[in-house]
C-alpha cells in the first residue's frame, strides 16, 4: 500500500526527501505494532527481547550494562530497568564481578535461551510473511540504502 493511501493525505509530500522519512516513520511503526503482538503472549517487550538476543550473541561471555546500551537497537532504553524486570523473570542473572566490585556481569539464562528458541519461529516467520513483497536483492537494496541514509 502507498503511503499517501496508509496515512489518507490528499495533497503531494513536499519532496521525495519528506516522503522517504514519513514512509520509513510509518513503516518502523508498523513493524513495531507487528512484533509487539508476537512478543505480548511471552510477557516481554521488544527492548527486552533485543537483550536477550545481545546475551545471546555473546556466547559464554558476560555483558555489562554499558555493553548492552551500546548494542541496543533504541539507545533511549534504560538496560538496566529492562536487565531487572528480566531478572525478576528469571530470564538473566547479574552477578557481581569478582575482580571489580563495581561491575556487574550480566548472563542469559537456559529460560531465557528456551524463550528465545520458542520467539525465534514466530518472529522470522512474520518476518518472511510480511516482506514477502520483497526479494532477496530488495532486500539487500533497501539494507544498503539504510546504511547509506545514516552515512
């Protein structure tokens, strides 16, 4: 669907430029929208899901908070809220480091593995059904012009 006929505006966008940031605002929304309700049965939001995907990708190796911040897809997001209502979820552990007190360590847990592996379907399937309008060299297109676009 164009974006003129998704928002009902009747008159031309001032420019191309103005079109491309509404239509990527409105698309980013959508897609928010559409993850949201995959993740609402599981009781975790996508900032938290994006945790434990980080925790994931890290292996065997520990994060700290400052870790997560700078891996985070919303920089806005406050790691350390989002770590404790995992935490009281029993999805992660912090764990003090032992060599700098001040440090704290934080790990996925095998339910949080397990949470993931059962999201992990849901969401590349919503994933494949809702760009199906694209192709893969799309795909890569529209990922290289969003590079491009942040420089």
């Amino acid at each position: 669907m164009r974006i003129e006929k998704a928002i009902k505006q009747n008159k031309p966008f001032s420019s191309e430029f103005q079109k491309a940031v509404v239509n990527l605002v409105y698309t980013a929304s959508w897609w928010n929208q559409v993850a949201t309700r995959i993740l609402r049965p599981f009781g975790i939001s996508q900032e938290q899901y994006n945790i434990l995907r980080i925790l994931r990708g890290m292996g065997d190796q520990p994060a700290t908070i400052k870790t997560l911040t700078e891996r985070m897809l919303d920089n806005n997001s406050n790691a350390s809220r989002l770590v404790e209502k995992l935490k009281k979820k029993a999805l992660v552990e912090r764990l003090e480091c032992p060599m700098d007190r001040r440090r704290v360590d934080i790990t996925i847990t095998p339910k949080g593995l397990q949470l993931l592996d059962e999201t992990a379907a849901l969401m590349e399937g919503n994933i494949r059904s809702n760009f199906a309008h694209l192709t893969e060299e799309e795909s890569r297109q529209l990922n290289e012009l969003l590079d491009k676009m942040r420089g």
